[in-house]
C-alpha cells in the first residue's frame, strides 16, 4: 500500500499531502549531484591547471638556471682561448725571427676585441642575446685560429729550410793539423809574388782522412792542374767547398754526402802544393770566404740540430 506524506501547514492550519514527493525528491538529488559533480570537476581542472603552470614555470627556471651555467662556462673557456691565442703571437714573433722571417703585421693573429664580462644572464632575452654573442665570439676565434695556423706552417717550413742549412753548411775542419797559410794576401811560396790566398792550408802528413764538413753533393772530383788530385762539394744554401792537394779521392761526382764522411785522403799532389797539406776553400754564391769564420769547435750544436731534424 503506497503511504502518502503530509506536512502541517500554520498558515492553513491542516495537513497537506505532498504530491509526488518521491520524484520530486530523487530530482532534487540528481540536480544537487550535477552541480557537486560540475563544481568538483570545475575545481580538479582549475587545481590541475595552477600545478601543470607552476611545473613549467619550475622547469623553465630549472632550465634557466642550466643555460646560464653554460653560458659562464663556454664565456669563461672562450676568454681563455683569447688569453691562450696572445700568448702564442708572442711566441710566433720569437720563431719568426729565430728562422730569419720578416716580422708578421701587427696583431697578425687580429688578438684583440672585446672578451666576456662575468655577466650573468636573468631573462629570456638577456640569453638569447648572450648565446648569439657566444656565437660571433666563436667566428672570430675559428678566424683567429686559421690566421695562426698559417702563421705557423710558414714558420714551419722556414724551420724546416734551417734545418737543412744546418746539417749542409761546412761548419767543421775536414782534418785535424794546424793552420799555415790563411785566407787572404800572402807572397805565394812558390810563385814569389802577391796574391790572393782563396783558403786556408791545414799542415798535415800524407794519407791523413778528409772528411764532409756538411752534407751535400760532389760536382767536381779529378785532377785540376797546380791543384793536384781536387774534390768540389755543392752544399746547396749557395755553399761550396773545394779540397785540394790530395793523395786519393774516395767519392764520385754526382755522389751525395754527408757531413763527417770521409771523402779523401791527404797528400802533395799538384804543381803548386810544398810539402803535404789540405788546401780549404768555401765559397759562398761564388764570393770567397774566409774558412776559419766557419770553423766551430763545439760540434754539439749541430749535431743536437742534425738529430731533431731527422727525427
């Protein structure tokens, strides 16, 4: 049997049937549902919101602070390469006048410019203009660089030439003996008249070992009149170095040697020759030098120079 409800009414003073109370209780149930559901759901997606905002803003930050640490690491790294690339234009001005070449320009390697303040970056903006500030400091240093390895392959193959001129320019006696005649003008001990003495005559026995005072190349190796049995050696460099006087040749012409190679035996051989002796000359493109400016008794110097050249 379906109850009915009533409630008393002061105004009627009766009870009154409530008239399909149950349907109008479960709507009401239903539309206070909807809205809790609207109003929780609403807040979850606004709550939601606020988070999701404030770990972007967190990441962002993170990721600031990130850019920033490596903005002040490659600054400070950049800074160092400017102070690395001065120090080597010092140096690359000592090389180039150890190897006899004209100075570089002033700056040669372009140092200079601005470099980096400790400056560290609080925007967006403040680090995409720092960033494009690391970029161009980067071109310059990749020109700086190109500049100096230029530089350098030129100082490279002065060295390189140097090297050379110190293992073939005569920089030793061929033999042991002492000195009689010099370079210069003398009465000649033979002819009786003065004239021009285009060497020095170092006074030893016959068969004595002559040796290369430089590497090079034999161009002349026979015998050549009051000179007797002769050798001539092209050191290259505008060098040559003629021996005369000698009792056996041991090298051909065309052969190339080395400094400290035996090339010859001493002896008297020729018309102008007064006892046995090596007659030196060194000639220098042609013009006569004085052997004893070439004469160097601390050999160390050139071997040391001779070993790294062939290492």
């Amino acid at each position: 049997m379906k109850k009915n409800l009533f409630y008393y009414s002061e105004k009627k003073l009766k009870y009154i049937e409530i008239k399909n109370f149950y349907v109008k209780f479960v709507s009401l149930i239903a539309l206070f549902s909807t809205v809790f559901a609207f109003i929780f759901l609403g807040g979850y997606i606004f709550i939601s919101s606020l988070l999701l905002n404030e770990k972007n803003a967190s990441e962002l930050v993170e990721e600031n602070e990130i850019l920033k640490e490596k903005y002040i690491d490659l600054s400070t790294q950049i800074n160092t390469l400017y102070s690395e690339l001065e120090n080597l234009s010092t140096k690359e001005k000592d090389l180039r006048t150890s190897v006899n070449l004209d100075p570089a320009n002033y700056n040669s390697f372009g140092i200079g410019g601005s470099e980096f303040e400790n400056i560290e970056p609080t925007t967006i903006s403040d680090i995409s203009d720092l960033v494009s500030e690391v970029d161009n400091s980067l071109d310059i240093l990749k020109s700086k660089v190109l500049v100096a390895k230029d530089n350098y392959e030129k100082i490279e193959e002065a060295l390189n030439n140097n090297l050379e001129l110190y293992k073939s320019i005569p920089a030793i006696l061929p033999t042991d003996g002492l000195i009689g005649d010099r370079f210069g003008m003398r009465m000649h001990p033979i002819l009786k008249i003065r004239r021009m003495h285009p060497g020095i005559d170092i006074v030893v026995n016959t068969g004595e070992k002559i040796y290369a005072p430089g590497n090079g190349k034999v161009i002349s190796s026979g015998n050549r009149g009051g000179y007797g049995l002769t050798i001539e050696i092209d050191h290259g460099f505008g060098y040559t170095t003629l021996y005369a006087h000698l009792s056996k040749i041991n090298v051909k012409k065309g052969q190339l040697v080395k400094r400290g190679e035996l090339i010859g035996l001493s002896g008297e051989t020729g018309s102008l020759a007064t006892g046995p002796h090596l007659h030196y000359e060194i000639k220098h493109n042609g013009v006569l030098l004085n052997p004893k400016n070439f004469i160097f008794n601390d050999m160390k110097v050139f071997d040391i120079i001779t070993q790294k050249g062939s290492n």
